[in-house]
C-alpha cells in the first residue's frame, strides 16, 4: 500500500492504493461535514506494475455508481469530487483500477 499524490481544494487525508497484478484499488476520503472536496490524484501506474496499457476500466466501488474507460494519460489527473462525510454517500470514494485486456 502507498499514498497516491494527490491535489484538492480543502484538506483531506492523503489517498491510498493498494494493488496486485491484475488491479488496483484507491481509497480517499473527505473528513469535512459541510462541503464537497475536489480531488487530484495522480495513479502511479509505473510503481504499481499497470502501466503501458492502451484503457483502464476504473470502476466506483463506494459509494458506486459509473464504470469509465481511461486512458494512462487519464489516470495522471484523475478528478473527482467527494461528497461531505456523513450525507448520503459521502465521506468516501473507492475505485477499483484495471487495464482492459
């Protein structure tokens, strides 16, 4: 498990990811009860053993919903927004990462 560097517009605890050969899953959390968090991440698909595939299928676990096809590029600067930490849904966001084979 590693931290994923990460940008966001109010503090918010530092993303992990942790993965194995086939994917990858990242956890980031937003702590506030007022307003949303924006969130930045850079997945390190080189570090983690994913990288040099053409898509990923990243799929939202938690609080679930979309399933999206990204490119490498994509992943670099993945954005997301996380709802306020106890509402409906909120407080966390899980993806699961894999390449499409």
């Amino acid at each position: 498990m590693i931290a994923v560097p990460c940008r966001h517009d109010i503090p918010a605890p530092v993303p992990y990811i942790r993965w194995n050969q086939r994917s990858a899953i990242v956890v980031a959390a937003n702590r506030s009860t007022r307003q949303d968090a924006q969130l930045r991440l850079r997945i390190p698909l080189g570090e983690i053993g994913l990288a040099g595939h053409s898509s990923y299928r990243v799929a939202n676990l938690w609080p679930g919903g979309d399933t999206k096809t990204c490119s490498e590029k994509d992943l670099e600067d993945l954005a997301f927004t996380l709802k306020p930490d106890k509402t409906a849904g909120g407080g966390l966001q899980v993806l699961k990462i894999e390449p499409n084979l």
